[in-house]
C-alpha cells in the first residue's frame, strides 16, 4: 500500500516549487509541485503557507500518463 502524507510548509522549506505553464494569470487555480527526491509535493499556489501533498514519485508519474492518455474525464470542471 501506498503511503501519502500531508506536510506543513515549514517542513519543505528550501524546496524549489514549479507553476505549471498552463496556469493562467488571472484565474488563480493553480498548483505547484516540487521534487523531494523520493516523493513530489504538490501544493495550492494562492496558499503557499498552507500544507502540502506529498506522493511518491512512481506514483505521480502514474497520474501525469494517465492524465496525458485522456483516460480521466475532466469534462466536470468545466
């Protein structure tokens, strides 16, 4: 089984977080991750104080194909 953990940003500090270049300037729903070397973090970029998700690696590269493959519909967002 898979272990997720939710972290507080004091605990990442020093982590280097990236924006994705779809994020658009005005809307304001972004997320940003940042590689923890055995795990990614993923976190809301309008609360960058707040906590933070970290999954491991195999297990985000997992989502990001099978979001890249289109097998999850996202038609309920928009």
């Amino acid at each position: 089984m898979t272990t997720n953990k939710c972290l507080a940003a004091a605990t990442l500090e020093g982590a280097v977080w990236k924006k994705s270049s779809y994020s658009g300037g005005s809307e304001g729903q972004c997320v940003e991750v940042a590689d923890l070397d055995t795990a990614i973090a993923v976190r809301d970029s309008k609360k960058k104080e707040g906590p933070a998700l970290a999954v491991p690696r195999a297990t985000f590269a997992s989502f990001i194909d099978t979001v890249k493959s289109g097998a999850m519909d996202f038609g309920m967002f928009g």
